[in-house]
C-alpha cells in the first residue's frame, strides 16, 4: 500500500538532524533546472506567478540564487514541510524506525521535485505549477511534471499491492495523469466533513488536518490493509455509517481475500472496477 500527501507552502528553516542523512530526490535535476531559471527572476514577478505577497516573492527570489550550492540547507522533506497537514502529521514526534519505514510507503507531490520520498533532503522554496517555464518547453509546470509522476506513481503502486491511498489536496493532482492513475491502481481517497445543523460540509483546516494525522496513522501502525484505516479516530473524525462506507468496505473485503486466495474466483471479479473509492470519517464537533 502507498500513500500520496501533498507538500506545503509553509516550511520550516532549520530541523535536527537526528542522524539522518537526506538522500537525493528521484527528480533532483530537473528541480535544480527550475529553479535556476526561477533565480534569473526578480521577487516581484515571482510574486505574481505565485499569487503571493512582494515581500514572499524576494525570499524565494534569495531561496532560489542559493539553490544547490553550498550555502543551501538540506533537510529531509518530512521534517521541512509545516503546513497544517504536517503540523498534525508531527513528524518531528516519530522515531527514525518510523520514518525508515514512511520512505518506503508515503510519498510527497511536490510542484518543484515532483515526488518526494519522505527523507528526500530539499531546501525551502515556494512553488506553483501553473505557468509556463522555457524549462519546461513552455509547457505549464504540471503539464511538464505529468508524465514523469504519473509513470513513477504507477509503477510504485503496482510493485506494492496495486492500492494508493491518496490524501493529496486536488490542486495537486494535476500533476498526474488521473484518469489513467484510475485504471491502473486501486485508488482509496478518504474524505473528511464537518456534520452541522444536518449538513455535511468540508472544512479545508479540518480536511488538511486529517490527511496529516491519517498519514500518521498509517506511518505508526504499519498499515499495510486499507480496511484498517476504518479505525481512524482524530479530533472526533471517525468512519460514518453512510450505505457509500459499507459499500467500500465490502469491496476492499472482497478484494483482500481474493488476494490471499480465499475468495471463489467464480464469485468474485478478479479485481476491483477501475474507481476511486471513498471512505467518509465524520466529526460533529471537531476539536
């Protein structure tokens, strides 16, 4: 089973190095590409591309003149990253156990690395992917990461037990080519909602939150059977008992017997419909 999650633009400048050494991202190259020709801008026009503010366009101007040499930091992804996915993941509270396990199974989307294994060492940086670069051929940056990561997200998933959990945010799945992500994986998208005054509605906070800590989860466990991710209990999210739950849950059943040979083959399909399944986790009053 692997895991996507998205990075974040919010990052830490410093993390201990608890004897860990970052190792080089799969996509190193093309990222130190971007990024040099990112540094030939000035941080008012990296400003707009990134929808950001004057004074966050000049720090990544600086972040991107250091990129790669000497004087950059580099510090394992899963320690560098704080948005509020992270700050529920807390990373820094994991053992290095667990995060030598994470490398193997969670991976991280990144605008400017592709994807990222959890000790990947990055420097700090901010990025967007929908703009052209001459880098890129003049392809949009997601049009030009697309079938890199969609190639290596398959082949990932296919050399684990064909099962994706994603807990990536929609603005990253762009950078793949979903539909063909869709048919050749199992896909399973948790989803998080607020039920209030009997609506169900999702709340990004809540949402971000949720992934992070569900990662977590799924790091500390050592899960490996989507069907325990049904234990899932954070901030009073828990799996609802909407008729769409039960009908996940019974699929992924039937799907892990046949996997372990226990299941009629004249009964069952041999393999689940190409779908995104959805699992629901509720929560009243989040706290």
């Amino acid at each position: 089973m692997q895991v996507i999650l998205a990075s974040a633009k919010i990052m830490k400048e410093r993390v201990p190095s608890r004897g860990i050494t970052p190792t080089e991202p799969l996509f190193q190259r093309q990222a130190t590409m971007l990024a040099a020709e990112l540094a030939q801008m000035s941080g008012n026009r990296l400003s707009e591309l990134f929808n950001c503010s004057a004074a966050i366009g000049r720090e990544n101007r600086e972040r991107f003149a250091l990129f790669g040499t000497d004087m950059a930091e580099i510090m394992p992804a899963i320690l560098t990253y704080y948005g509020q996915a992270y700050k529920h993941l807390k990373a820094e509270s994991l053992t290095n156990e667990d995060l030598e396990w994470a490398n193997s199974h969670l991976w991280i989307s990144s605008c400017l690395y592709g994807l990222l294994r959890p000790l990947n060492g990055i420097q700090t940086y901010r990025m967007e992917g929908g703009f052209p670069m001459q880098a890129t051929g003049g392809l949009k940056v997601n049009e030009f990461w697309r079938p890199l990561l969609t190639n290596l997200l398959i082949e990932s998933v296919k050399a684990d037990d064909g099962i994706l959990i994603y807990l990536d945010t929609e603005e990253f799945r762009s950078l793949f080519n979903w539909k063909r992500v869709v048919e050749e994986v199992q896909v399973i998208e948790p989803k998080f909602q607020v039920l209030k005054n009997g609506r169900l509605t999702t709340q990004a906070v809540w949402a971000k939150s949720c992934r992070g800590a569900m990662a977590r989860y799924i790091i500390e466990e050592r899960i490996t059977n989507p069907l325990q991710l049904a234990n899932f209990n954070h901030c009073g999210f828990s799996l609802s008992d909407s008729p769409e739950n039960s009908s996940t849950l019974h699929a992924l059943s039937l799907s892990h017997e046949l996997s372990l040979g226990q299941a009629p083959n004249k009964e069952h399909p041999q393999q689940l419909a190409p779908q995104v399944l959805h699992l629901h986790f509720v929560a009243e009053n989040p706290q």
